[in-house]
C-alpha cells in the first residue's frame, strides 16, 4: 500500500480528500462571513462554489467506495456498526447535499 503525504498509512487519495474538505470547512466559514458583512452576492457565490466542488468530491471518492465496500453489506449485516455507521453517514450527507443544492 502507498503511503500518502500526511506521514499515516492512508493512501495519497484520502490525504488529499483530508486536506480538500479542511479547505472546503475554511471556505464555508469565510462564506458565513461574508453573509455576517453584507457581502450577499460572494457569500452566494463562495457558498455555491463548495458544494459543488463537495458534490465532486462526493462522486469521484465517497460513492465508490460506499458502493463497493458497504452496499452490497447493507441487506445482511446492517446490524453490524462498521456498515451501520457508514449507511447513516451517508443518508446523512446525502439529505445534506441535496438539501445545499
């Protein structure tokens, strides 16, 4: 397994995605910041430009991996915590997305 660039054992993908979505947190908040001054029109666009680049992030990382590892254990091992938390997560991110979109 190759190691990615924040020292752990995770691959260079979910280092990256880390570092992305901290990025994407910091962006939320100046968006937040911009509504709090006024500025509606670069909060707007600040807030849009997350969730959609979210979105990407959501499609070319989250859902393959949710869709290999977890849903084909949905129907037998739901009871188990490693599926049942990583369905929530993703009912949960999913009703949040749609809902930002």
């Amino acid at each position: 397994m190759h190691e990615g660039f924040l020292g752990t054992a995770a691959p260079f993908a979910a280092d990256l995605v880390l570092l992305l979505e901290i990025v994407m947190g910091v962006g939320l908040l100046a968006g937040a910041w911009f509504a709090r001054t006024g500025r509606f029109r670069q909060h707007a666009w600040c807030q849009s430009a997350i969730v959609l680049l979210n979105l990407v992030v959501i499609a070319l990382t989250m859902l393959p991996s949710f869709w290999a590892q977890v849903l084909p254990r949905i129907p037998l091992k739901l009871g188990r915590v490693y599926v049942a938390l990583a369905t929530a997560h993703a009912t949960l991110g999913t009703v949040t997305e749609l809902a930002a979109l």
